[in-house]
C-alpha cells in the first residue's frame, strides 16, 4: 500500500504525515508513507487545497489536517494486497 500526504511544508501537512505513520503502526500493516512536497505533483492529483491524502493514488482527502483515527478509516477501505 503507497500513502501519499500532499503539501508544502505547512504545520497542518506535518501533523497529517505524522497521523499517517501513527495509523500504518497501528494498524500493524505494510505500507510506504510518501510526503509529496512539489506544487507541480501535488496538482496532478488535482488537489487546490492541502493537507491532501491519497491511498494507493486515489485522493481520500483535501483541505483538512487528518487524525489518526480518519486516516485509519480510510486505509481499512484498502484492504492489503
């Protein structure tokens, strides 16, 4: 599983990597937390508005700092490989 937090360098998306990491141990499951920091990259997702979340390229999330527990919700929908 490849989880993407997209944002620039604001407080809001460092809290939301961090929740992200928290959720993957949590969860006890394997995955890659990527922090896609590039306005260019973050636009292909066709996110405006950070902190976005995207799970295995697919955007869960833009505009709002997740918590654990959200972030948790959206990775149960993406059951592993």
């Amino acid at each position: 599983m490849k989880i993407q937090v997209l944002g620039p360098r604001c407080p809001k998306c460092k809290k939301t990597a961090e929740n992200a990491e928290a959720a993957v141990r949590e969860l006890g499951i394997q995955a890659d937390v990527e922090k896609v920091q590039k306005i260019a990259e973050i636009m292909k997702f066709g996110v405006m508005m950070t902190p976005g979340l995207a799970v295995d390229g697919e955007v869960k999330s833009a505009g709002k700092e997740l918590s654990v527990e959200e972030i948790k919700a959206f990775l149960a929908e993406h059951p592993e490989d």
